[in-house]
C-alpha cells in the first residue's frame, strides 16, 4: 500500500514534468506553424530540418553549429587548464588552497546574470570587441571550475606514491606523468569535460551578454530571439525533440555503464 | 535465576537470496550473562544479532524473550538496546541530546532525563562532556557515549555489535576492562560480538563460537580453549597443533607415529580421529624415561612472554611449542605430552563425497562440471551417483582455467606434515584437499581429479 | 617547477575572468556615465519604485518557488532514495535529465502547453513554470544525502525506542539537512537572477529582478544596471552565509 502510493507520487510527478516535453515531441510529427493545432501525421518538419528547406534556414543551422563548436572547444580547454589547475591545487598546502578553491567556487555560486553582466563590463572594459573569442572565453571561465571539482577527488584518491613509484622505475617526469598520473585522472578528465560541455550546451545567459552585435547565435539565444518576435520557428520542436532523445539516450548509456563498472569492481 | 533463559532461539534460519546466512540456529542465553558471538567475518554473528534487535526477521524459526515470542514486535518496542559497530552516534545532536534521545522519545520529564543522563556518563568515565559536539570526540570517547545512550534506557539486554574493533590496541585493553566492570555493576544479559577471539575469551561468561552460520560450538572461555570439539574452533582459538591421529582404542591414541595416553573413551577402537595439542602443552625434558618423541628445533622466536619454537619430529611432522625457556636452532630435543592435555575429535569427514550424474559411460556430472572418470558398467548416462574423492587425490592448478572446476581456498589447517584446505568453488560448493603444497587463504585454483580417482556407486535414492 | 606552481595559469584566468569582473561590477556601479564616483546609481534603485516592486516580486516567488520545490521534492528525494519503495534507477535518471535540458527550451515547451490549454499566462503560470524547471535541482541534492547517509543512524534511532514516523522526523530530516538548504541554494538564487523564463511564461507581465538587469544593460545604462547586479551579488553573499555545507551534495552529477 505505502509503495503503491509512492510510486504513484512519483509517477504523477513526472508526468507532470514531461507533459510539456512529450507535447513538444507530440507536435513535431504535424505541419501546423501553430503549435496545439493538430493539422494530421506529417513527419516534414524533421525533413525540413535535416535538408535545411525553411525559412531561416541558415540561421538555425549555424546556430546549432555554434552551439557544438563553442561547447567543443570551451570543454576542451575547461579540460586541459582544469586538470593543470587541480594537479597544482592538490599539492597546494593552507591559506593559499583555501583562497583558489573559494575562488575556483565563485563562478559555480554565482546566477548567469552576474557572470554575463561582469563578463560584459570586463569586455567593454578592455575595449576587446565581442563574439566568438569573448563567448568561448565566458564559457571557459564557467566550465572550467567543474572539471577542477572532478578530478580533484581523483587525485585525493589516488595513491601520492605511484608518481615517485614511476620515477624510482626510470620515467622521466614527463613519462610519469603521460604513462601514470594521466590515466589514473583519465575518469575525472572525462566526467569534467562532459559537465563543461554541457553547461556551455545550457548555457543562455553567459552567451546573450557576451555574443555582442555582430549577429552571432547560438541555439538558446535563436530560441530566444525567435520566441519574442512570436511563435517558433516550427522546425524547433523536432529539433528540441531530437536533444532530449540524445541527452535521455547519452545518460542512460552513462549511467548503465557506471552500474557495470561498479558490478565488476 | 542462573537457570533461566531470557532469550531463546529456536530453529531458526536466515537467507539473502540464495546465500544462507544461518542454518537452524538453536540457542538459548540465560538472564544475567555475557554472552559472546564468535567467529570470521561472514559467519552469521551478526545477523543472529540483528535478528534478536529485530531489524531483521528470520525466515524461519522463532526467536523468544522470557519464553514469549517475539517475532512481530518492531525493533523500537523491544526493551533491548544496541552499540552500534560504528556507535552510529546522531551527528546533529551534542553528547547530552545523543543520550537523551531514547528517553524524551518515552516523554520522560525533564529532570529525571537530566539525572539519568549524569548517572550515565559518570558510569561511562565521561561527566565533563555534555555539551560537547559528538564529532569533536575521540574514538574511545564516542565509544563512551554509545555505550551510555544504550545504558541510559535501562535495557533488559545489553547488543553490542564489534563494538571495539575500531579501537587501538592499547585502548581496547581498557576497554575491555571496564565492560566487563559494567557487564557486574548493572547485571543484566550483554549479547556481544566480536571476531576477536581473545577478546571473546576475556570477557563471556559463555561464547558461541560461529561459522558458515552453524553453531560450531557453545561453551565457557575454558571450555572451548582446552576441549574444542572440532578443527575449525580449535584453530580459531589460540594456536594449536591440529594432528591427523587414530583412535587404537579408549584413552590410547595415535598421531606423529607415535602412541600416547590420554583421557578420551568411547570413540570406538581403531578409528581415525583429528587430535589437538596447544603449543603450551608440549613439554621438554632432560629425563630419557619420560621422553615419548625426539625432535629438532628448526626455528626459535621471542615473542615477549615466550619462546615460540617450531621442531621437526623424529617421524618428520613439524610441531609448534610455546616454552619460558629458548632451546638453541638444531639442537635435538626430548618431548612429552600429559594425557589431559591431548583433545581428541571426531573427525568431520574422512574423503568428499559429491553427488552426481551419469552425462555418459566414461563422464560423471558433478560440482556444476563434466569430469572424466573410467568406463562405468552397469550405469547409464542419466542415473544418479554418489562420487568418493580421498583428500589427497584432488589437484589443484594455479590458473582457475586450467581446472575442470574454478575455485578459491576457503580455509586451510596445517596438520603437522600437511596442509588440509576447503575449497570453496564457484557455485558454492566445498572441496576438501589434502596437499604438501602451500597456498593462502584466497587463492584463486583450478581443481582437477584424475579419472581413476573418481569411485563412483549408484546413488541410494536412485 | 614545483608541482603546486601548476595552478598558476589557473590563478591568472581566473582572476582576469572572474574577480576583475566582479571588481569592474563595484566600480560601474559607483561611477556615472563620464567615469566620476556617484552614489546615484544605488539611490535610484531605492528611490525608484518599479525597481523596488520588481525586486520585491522576485524575492516573494522565488521564496515561494523554493517552498513548493521543497514540500514537492522532498516526498520525491526520500522516496527514490528508498530501496524498498523505489529500486528503479530509470525513475532516476528521469527526474535528473530535465536539468541537462536548456532551460529555455524547456520553460518555452511550457508557455506553449499552457497556451494550447487556454490557462491565462501570470502569476500562477509562472510558479507552475518556476517548480517545473527547477524542481529537479530540489531533488538531486536531497536524494544524494538521502541515499549517501548511513542507514545505521535509522536503526540506531529505533533501537533506541523511535517509530518510524520519528526516525523521519528526528533523525532522517535533520541529517538531511544539508542537502535541503543545498537544493535552496539550487532553486533560490536562480529564480530571483533569472530572466527571460519569465517573460515567457507570464506573456510579459510580470518582470523578475534579471530581467531588469538584463534591459539595463542592453539599453546601454551600464552603471545603473551593475548597481542592480551589485545589490544581487549582496543578497548571494547573505545566503551563501545560510549554506555552507553544500559540497558534499552536489558531487557527481554524473
């Protein structure tokens, strides 16, 4: 009885939580521009977005482009100037780990209007002219914290003798640390890019401040502008149907694979 | 009122999925003891104490206070209360809310609730530290306090779950101590567990010694230390020499190829037996008329109090002896044993048995796995078979792939001039191996029996 | 090299990208337009009584939104967390996906099925948008201090005499606590910065204090618009003071 009434708790909540998810997927297999106005089974939409035969075209294409290629190399970078970061926070001592990791904490803590707001006075500031560069460096400067956050622990876990381990055995500091170090941080590295990739995938607020006035978009700030001037664009819902598809695939497929991890563990 | 019983266990069984934690369990504990749960990790001890707190049910069986059965009162109605393995102190609260915490559950007013708490941690050694915030306390200190929010709701049994087993050294001695101090001030049942068997010789009035969930053996601490009434007791407590011997007839035994005395009747004559002798109990002479074996020393060890010396015996077993005096590596000995000191078991078996099946004339199906075995007249693929294997006819193989069946040494007992090992294989199965070879707890083994070792007969029931 | 001088690249980009921004918010906010101090970008905001309103707005639904967040998620944490009420990790990653899903798309998804059902955008539709978008960082945290906590604290709690309606109230949500004001801190400070969301799901009408930030800025009265984000960045510090233990709930989103 209790287990049927909490299931049923749960379930109602997230029904509720998909309703409007499941409307969107619902009305992507109809032609109708209105949206809730079931015109018949059509799947042209999902046509029209992979040939690119709409109106503004070009613009949601290279909207989703940015989107990727700025999530991409932010992710990338966030990786590679986190995980250097983490080695050196890990064998800082005192005050000085303390004031990196409140500072490391900052752009976690802080709401998406005062990062872009900030990042847009520093912008301005510095007289550096926004776009691509001034988004990806905003990106960076949030995702990079949660790659830090993810190897850390990696590194706390780790045994501190396996790097002089690999040395006593003849590697050199730069084989120790490709050959030993890297591998073992390897899961951290990968987690904190995939946080940061998604974050920046996320992020509205960051871009809309930082992207400037020479007409760059990415796929919130299309949605964004799109759903102001009136009704999206109707391509965007197969579109929309599309990621929630990917990210419900990719997180399961994570999550299974974690599961089997710890089974043979 | 020594003799009655304040709990009873009665038959009682419990599994988790298809592993059965403990198999018909019977126990009984009388009003006013210490009562220790003894044995390896694994063994079943503490769930038969979750079963008496009552966070867990048995499957089977039923589990008695003062003779009425209490199987379906949840644990929070049960006048019992536990310290807990990791005190599982309640982080939120200070060290005067931990303790009180049982009795405002019970609306006691609010100044009783003060003096007991007081009267509590005075009996605990820790007056000074109401106030005080769990987490900012040591080990032995939260171990204190534990005790104390247990003590303070005036329990009718006492639960202690390895209650030490966190502890230093040095801080568990103390302990001890003062439990046992505790345990005949308050005078009521403490139900203790631990895996420790000299702390469980320390403090029970009585031990129930544990293994793969059967009751092995329930005695008093001198009981089980001087008679153990099998191999696995007698090697869990203390050190010993576990000996393969014959029983020639009453109080006449044999083992390391020599005859003895001893005090042991009615095993029948010219039976084989497994016999014990403590190290301590082996004793030098100089005097040739008393001497009943000859040996030389081949290692000598200061182990504080005593010499450990390990000797190789004239008729070539190794023997382990414990003495205040070191006789010097190579040196050739005179020894004697006194008959009491000679404990004499049953054995539990004397070859494996497996049952099986016929896959056909010249392979048997057992142990999850096709063995070879010699053509077989008179049985047909399918019939059931028994399969006798002696000890010493199974080979084991260092990778688990090279045997017809894969497993890992379970247990294993040195016996003077051999090693006795359980296997334990991977669908549950047990093993029994004879072997000079050596092998540790834990190796992974491929298992393999020759075809002509295999003496397959028809199965009774067939 | 030693090995801690590693973090210095790091040091450097953040201070150039993180704290120089934050200092350049205090400076904008006290300069005027030719870059002389002034209190008058602080002054206007308390003087001004569309500002005043839209703040008071954004504290009293974000207070609201963290409340229902908070009575709706709770039942929901302590139930996945439950191995014998739920053992589905499916139900799971179900309620964790919305917040891997952009925000907007998923606030604009519900503006449309609100306009579909003819449900008048307003105060009311934009709660309902407010828990539906947030709700998710209510649970997560909650469910990870729930099913990280050691069950031997319940036990303990009955063995000491606790029904399990008080094992609940005594033990499991005191202890849990971290992961509740980890999920406020999830849910509050968001829904007063946030803007856009509500626009849409109020059609415009009601306006949160980011939105006002937000057109401060993009009308080009930069100084004016980093006093009111300096004011924001006061009421985070206040409540990060309220929340100092939320690390060990939020690790391992993934």
């Amino acid at each position: 009885m209790k287990k049927f009434f909490a299931q049923a708790y749960i379930w109602i909540l997230l029904v509720l939580l998909y309703a409007p998810l499941v409307f969107i997927a619902i009305f992507s297999f109809t032609e109708s521009r209105v949206l809730g106005n079931w015109t018949g089974f059509s799947t042209r939409l999902y046509a029209n977005l992979f040939t690119g035969d709409m109106q503004g075209s070009s613009s949601l294409i290279s909207a989703v482009e940015n989107t990727l290629l700025i999530a991409l190399i932010s992710a990338l970078v966030s990786m590679l100037l986190g995980t250097i970061a983490a080695i050196g926070i890990h064998n800082l001592r005192g005050r000085k780990k303390q004031a990196v990791t409140f500072m490391n904490n900052i752009p976690m803590i802080n709401p998406d209007v005062i990062t872009g707001v900030s990042l847009f006075l520093l912008f301005v500031f510095l007289h550096i002219s926004q776009g691509y560069l001034t988004v990806i460096l905003a990106h960076i400067s949030f995702g990079t914290p949660y790659v830090v956050l993810s190897v850390l622990p990696k590194l706390t876990q780790m045994n501190p003798n396996i790097y002089e381990a690999a040395l006593d055995l003849g590697a050199t500091p730069r084989q120790a640390l490709w050959k030993v170090l890297v591998p073992q941080l390897r899961p951290g590295m990968v987690s904190g890019f995939i946080l940061a990739f998604t974050m920046s995938l996320d992020d509205f607020a960051v871009t809309f401040f930082t992207r400037g006035t020479i007409g760059l978009d990415t796929l919130s700030t299309y949605i964004y502008t799109d759903a102001r001037k009136g009704g999206l664009t109707p391509e965007l819902r197969p579109l929309m149907t599309l990621i929630f598809l990917i990210i419900l695939v990719l997180l399961i497929v994570i999550n299974v694979r974690q599961a089997k991890a710890k089974k043979t563990a | 009122m020594a003799g009655e019983h304040i709990i009873d266990l009665k038959h009682v069984s419990k599994s988790f999925g298809d592993k059965v934690i403990l198999d018909d369990i019977n126990l009984y504990i009388r009003k006013g003891e210490f009562v220790t749960l003894l044995g390896p990790s694994g063994c079943g001890k503490t769930t038969t104490l979750r079963l008496i707190s009552g966070f867990l049910a048995p499957d089977e069986g039923e589990i008695l206070l003062d003779g009425k059965d209490i199987s379906g009162i949840p644990p929070y109605k049960r006048p019992f209360n536990t310290v807990f393995q990791r005190y599982a102190l309640f982080p939120h609260l200070d060290v005067y809310d931990n303790i009180a915490f049982g009795l405002k559950l019970q609306k006691v007013p609010q100044d009783e609730i003060e003096k007991r708490v007081k009267r509590v941690l005075k009996l605990v050694s820790m007056s000074d530290y109401e106030d005080r915030d769990v987490e900012s306390l040591s080990g032995g200190q939260q171990q204190r306090v534990a005790i104390a929010r247990a003590l303070v709701n005036q329990p009718k049994i006492l639960l202690l779950d390895e209650p030490l087993a966190a502890l230093d050294l040095k801080m568990r001695k103390d302990m001890q101590i003062e439990l046992k101090e505790m345990h005949k001030k308050l005078g009521i049942t403490f139900i203790y567990v631990t895996h420790d068997q000299e702390e469980a010789l320390t403090l029970s009035d009585t031990i129930v010694v544990m293994n793969e969930g059967k009751i092995q053996q329930i005695g008093t601490p001198i009981d089980i230390y001087n008679e153990p009434v099998n191999c696995f007791v007698a090697d869990f407590i203390g050190e010993s020499n576990i000996l393969k011997g014959r029983m020639l007839r009453d109080r006449r035994v044999a083992f390391i190829k020599h005859e003895f005395d001893c005090v042991d009747e009615g095993f029948g004559e010219d039976v084989p037996v497994d016999v014990v002798v403590r190290p301590e109990d082996i004793y030098f002479t100089t005097d040739p008329a008393r001497c009943q074996f000859k040996a030389t020393v081949n290692s000598c060890t200061f182990k504080g109090v005593h010499y450990e010396m390990w000797v190789d015996t004239d008729t070539g077993y190794e023997l382990m002896i414990q003495d205040y005096d070191p006789y010097p590596v190579g040196s050739e000995v005179m020894l004697y044993i006194d008959p009491d000191d000679i404990q004499v078991m049953h054995k539990e078996r004397t070859r494996n048995v497996f049952e099986g099946k016929m896959a056909d004339e010249t392979h048997v199906e057992m142990l999850g796995a096709t063995f070879e075995c010699l053509p077989q007249p008179g049985l047909a693929a399918g019939d059931k078979v028994r399969v006798e294997v002696r000890f010493e006819k199974v080979d084991l193989l260092d990778h688990q792939e090279d045997g017809v069946v894969a497993g890992e040494v379970h247990f294993l007992l040195y016996k003077g001039d051999h090693y006795h090992l359980t296997i334990l294989t991977e669908d549950g199965d047990h093993i029994w191996v004879d072997t000079n070879d050596i092998w540790d707890k834990g190796d992974l083994v491929g298992v393999n029996i020759a075809p002509e070792d295999l003496k397959i007969s028809k199965s009774d029931e067939a | 090299m030693k090995r801690s001088h590693w973090s210095i690249p790091y040091v450097v980009f953040l201070t150039i990208f993180v704290v120089l921004p934050l200092v350049l918010i205090l400076v904008y906010a006290f300069q005027d337009g030719s870059g002389h101090f002034t209190l008058a970008n602080i002054t206007k905001f308390f003087t001004d009584s569309d500002a005043l309103g839209t703040f008071a707005v954004s504290i009293e639904v974000a207070i609201e939104n963290t409340l229902i967040c908070i009575l709706l998620g709770y039942p929901a944490a302590w139930i996945l967390a439950n191995k014998e009420l739920n053992r589905s990790a499916v139900t799971i990653i179900l309620f964790i996906m919305p917040m891997w899903i952009n925000a907007l798309m998923r606030t604009l998804a519900t503006a449309e099925l609100f306009n579909m059902l003819g449900i008048t955008l307003g105060k009311g539709t934009l709660l309902f948008g407010m828990v539906y978008d947030y709700l998710p960082f209510m649970i997560y945290p909650i469910y990870n201090v729930l099913n990280k906590m050691d069950k031997s604290y319940a036990e303990a709690a009955q063995d000491l005499g606790a029904t399990p309606w008080e094992v609940f109230w005594k033990v499991t949500v005191p202890l849990s606590m971290p992961g509740v004001s980890s999920g406020i801190m999830m849910v509050f400070m968001p829904t007063v910065s946030t803007f856009a969301i509500s626009e849409f799901l109020t059609n415009n009408k009601i306006k949160l204090f980011g939105t006002i930030i937000q057109e401060n800025i993009n009308s080009s009265m930069w100084n004016y618009g980093a006093a009111l984000a300096l004011i924001m960045l006061i009421i985070i510090g206040i409540s990060t003071l309220f929340t100092d233990e939320r690390k060990e709930a939020e690790g391992g989103l993934i």
